[in-house]
C-alpha cells in the first residue's frame, strides 16, 4: 500500500487500542475524526478527553492529537495518525452555551446537534415528527459557527437538517451517511439534503456500516464505488468523503448503549431488529482500517482521476477542516 | 506612573468589571493571578471559565488570557493586563486525575492543594489536626508537577506544606500570604515553611489583606516594606513578589460564601470574627490597582536595588510561570 495518498477517515467509534492504531497505519490512514462521545453530559465528556489523553501518551509512536487541522500534517510527516474529536450528539454543552467555546478548546472539533432523538438543539432522524432547530438550537448554530465548531448532522431529521444549513453561515457537514437513493434507511439522506450540504460548502462522508449499504453486508465495493459517482453527480466531487461508521472490537453491549443511552427502559433497535439485534457482519473489501487502499483502488477503477480520488480519500476532509474550524476574529476560545 | 517596570500580580478575586481592568492598566500592572474558584467543582468551574471568555471578547482592548508565560510579555506589548488562573482549592479536579490535565489545557495554571479545610489532598490551615499530605494528595501532586500546573500552599497547613515541598519535584509557592513573624496570623507562614519554600526554588507573593498585616488596616508603607526587607534576607530576593489578595468591589456576600462555602451550617467568621464579620478596612496607601506604584516606591526607599525592585514587582513571578507551567516532555495536555 502507499502512504502517499493522504487518508482521512470521517468517523470511527472502536474499542481504541494498539491493534487498532498499528492497523490504521497498515492501512495508510493518516487522520481520524473519533466519536468521543454519544450519551455523555458535559462532566462525562470530560472523562473521555482524559482517556484519550492517556492513549496519546501511552501510544505516542501511532498517534498524535489534531487541535487544528494543520495538525494532520504534522501527523502525515511524523508517520503518525492524527485523531481529531466530534461529539455524535449535543448532550456535552448540555444546557450551556458557553460549553461551545470550552469544548472546542479542548479539542472538539466537530459536534452532531441531535443523535436519532430530539435533541434540546434539534430533531433526530427516528422521531416522529420534526420540529426543526429550536431556540436554543439556533443559538448553539450561531456560537459554533463562531468559536469553529462544524455541524454535523448525521443523525437528524430531514427539516432539522434543512433548517441547520439554512440558519448556519459556515458549511454543515453529513459526516457519515449515504444517499437514500442507494439505500432508503432513515439514517440515509434524501437528494434534497445532499445538495443543500454541497450548497453550504460542507461534505457528506460515505459510510461503509452496512445498515446504510445496498445488499447490506453483501454490497460489493463497485456497487459502493457507482454510489460515489453518482453522488459526485449530485454534490460535486468536492463534497465528498469517506465517513466510515467503523466500530472495531466493540461488544454488542456498546451498541446497545448506542441505540439506549439511559433514555430508554424498552430496548431500541436502531438500524437492527430483534431478529437482528448485534453488529452486522462486515464487508468482505472493508472489515478494518487496513482496507482503505481497497476503497482507492476501486474508485480508480470506477474511472475517477487521481486528483478526485485524492479528494475523497482525504483532501476534502483537510478543506472541510482547515476551513471550518477556525475561530472567527474576535473569538477567544 | 511608569509602565516600564513589569508588575505583575500573585493573587486577586475581584467582582471583575470594565473599571478593575482600566484601573489595573492605570497602575501598569501587566498580570495578573485572577482566582478563578473557590467551592466550585469540576462542572461550576467550567461556567467560571464561561464567564471569562465573555470577559476576555468583552473587554479585548484591556485585558487578554494568558494560557503559558509568555503570553506575558505579549499581553505587556498590546498594552494590556494578561490574566492567568488558579483555583484556591483542589474541588474542580474532585476525585479525578485526568481533571488535572484537563484543567491545564484550559488555562488553569496554579491550585491550591486546600482552602483552610481538610481536602483530598491535603490539610488546610484552619483544621486542628494535620495529617499531610493523602494518597490521593501525591499522586496530583505529580500529576501537576508532570503537566506544569503550579502547586500553591496559601490556606494550607504547616506540616501538610512541607511534605508537598517534599514530594514535589518543583518548586512549591505561597501565592498570597505573609510571614508569620511579621504577625501571627494563621494564615501567616513560619520561618520554616518560607525557607523550604525558597529552598524548593518557589515564592511568596506578599499580601495586603489587612487581616495579614501587623497593626491590620494601619499598617504602613514603611511596615510592609521593612517585612520584605526581613523576608528577602530569609528566602533571597529571588523568591519574593506581590499577591496582593485584592478582593475589589466584592460584596459581603461573597466574603461569607468564601469563608463557608456549602460546608457549614454554623457561620465561620475566617480571618475576622462575629464582631468584625465583613471586609476589613483598606489600606490608605493601597486600596486599588492604581497604587502598585506605591508599593514600588516604598521599596526603593527601604533601599532595594532598582533590580530587586523590577523581580519583586514582577520578574520572580515571570519567572515562576514560566520554569513551573511547562510539561514535561511527553505530557499530552
């Protein structure tokens, strides 16, 4: 494989550990946006940046914080992976606006304003009804917007989205989803979504989750490969990534808490069923992070040039970044 | 009055507003230990540091963070008061560790192992009893030392503060007291705590809190010069600066609160007493931020060099923040 190519992988939730940074090297990966977090309040989220802090220290030879995203350059040359934050949900600033700011000085860089629930932001994809960005919503838009946190949506509902990009003056990103057109689950977004994420800048990163593929667990890597040519089409190929959804090693009991947080004393299935409840199988062409360079080569095959292949493995990720989490003048984070 | 003369302050807990700044610049003070909490724990001292960043965009033309020591020296450039952060109690990192890193990378560059009280990590100078510094104690201890986070032994208790000395492998300080010779108060230090305390290549900052002053609210100019005189022969002129404990525009209030926390149900009277509950007279010849001058000229009569007077008035303390606010190498914060 080539080192190359620079790789950016738009989320990931594993079990972290050595295996897993020595395999995301392995595999030419030269950042990573983790998931610090689902569920956790803001004295919870603290907990996690402490872990990681052990883990950058304990593996300081594999891998290497990114603060901003000139970080992951730093990174690439040093041979390291560099790992940058996003929360999956806003349950870390919890009713506090001033969290924004504070959070994203330490390092989160990228926060989902709702996970599949209603959130105090928004509305997430697997409610009912959708009442759009609420009050405070539209406040947490504009100080993230500020302080340069990027919103993601990955989770929420249709309008909310719609609402977000429309209120939010910086590019709002999808940082792990598919089009519905490919595979109409709920967490998958309509053509309408796509192109107002395009409209704002921002990126939708592929996911390759097998709830969120044709086939499921069987779709095949030209299969996904025609998804990103088509949503090339749709988006422009500058509005695209890679948002792998990859859970190394997590027992099914952290999917459970994924789908139940402590919101729940029924038991929600998410993307899965009853009949169906654990990890879905993995793809043949990507069951871990020494696959990227499949990706690589099934997209050259599919036809995209060099330079587009450059951007959806990585280059449009570092745009995304580099432009989005800047602090506006005047900022103090 | 003259700007040229670095002068930086080791400890205020002021009610923070427009006018404080503009008269700190007017007494050419150019930093500042501001406390940032006393009672708070880890979550409360996160909306301490909210506040700040409000202040910090507020008031840009006066005031600026300083997140390591040099930021001193540019904040003096821009003509501005840099602000740095301690806690007077260890309650934001409450029982965890990672906190201390977390807290370091916020900004927080000094804690006090305990205010007056019993903490978890040492004893405070109120308690009849002191039994050092606990397992929990060392451990911070190192982690603070290992993450460049200044270990301040004001409201604590003798035999609790020399084991710190003892155990830390950085220079230990007393932000804001004075010597117990100059006038026995319980807050006061002993001989033996300044020698190890200059020994361990730390500081006292010097107080003006009449309650730490001989002859209180009448102490003279003349006095507190000759205790610094007394002092610089005890510790050396390289371990003596200013904490002035200044505590501008606070109300009664906020005296009792620091004085009782959430502790107590009966009412501790700290340093005063039920016949003198509130704030103590000031001084005539320090009563604001404007009068750092005074305490300039004061010493240069008592015959202090011109450089004695330039590290007293502020380059120990450069000095302190920049040798014990740097990580070791390795430590990610």
């Amino acid at each position: 494989m080539s080192h190359s190519l620079l790789t950016i992988d738009g989320l990931q939730y594993s079990n972290w550990s050595r295996g897993i940074f020595e395999q995301m090297r392995e595999g030419g990966v030269d950042a990573v946006h983790a998931t610090l977090v689902y569920h956790e309040n803001c004295r919870e989220t603290l907990l996690r940046f402490g872990e990681w802090q052990r883990r950058f220290e304990q593996h300081s030879d594999l891998i290497v914080p990114v603060r901003e995203a000139s970080d992951i350059e730093l990174a690439r040359e040093s041979g390291r992976v560099g790992v940058f934050f996003g929360a999956q949900n806003c349950s870390p600033i919890e009713d506090d606006i001033d969290l924004v700011g504070i959070l994203r000085r330490l390092g989160l860089l990228i926060m989902q304003l709702t996970y599949n629930n209603q959130s105090l932001l928004a509305c997430g994809c697997y409610e009912a009804e959708d009442s759009g960005i609420t009050r405070f919503g539209r406040q947490v838009i504009r100080e993230m917007n500020r302080v340069g946190m990027v919103i993601d949506m990955s989770h929420s509902a249709e309008h909310s989205t719609l609402e977000a990009i429309e209120i939010s003056e910086r590019p709002v990103i999808i940082s792990h989803a598919n089009p519905y057109s490919f595979h109409p689950a709920k967490r998958n977004k309509s053509d309408d979504v796509l192109r107002a994420v395009a409209q704002s800048g921002g990126l939708l990163g592929f996911s390759v989750y097998p709830f969120h593929l044709k086939h499921g667990s069987a779709c095949t890597l030209e299969d996904f490969c025609a998804m990103v040519a088509d949503t090339a089409e749709l988006m422009g190929v500058d509005h695209i990534g890679l948002g792998t959804d990859l859970c190394q090693a997590q027992p099914e009991t952290v999917l459970t808490w994924m789908r139940n947080g402590r919101w729940s004393k029924a038991t929600d299935y998410g993307e899965g069923s009853a009949a169906a409840a654990g990890w879905p199988e993995p793809l043949s062409w990507f069951s871990d992070n020494r696959h990227f360079p499949n990706i690589a080569r099934g997209l050259r095959q599919k036809g995209f040039s060099e330079l587009d292949v450059e951007k959806i493995m990585g280059l449009n990720w570092l745009h995304q970044l580099t432009e989005g989490t800047r602090p506006q003048p005047g900022t103090v984070i």
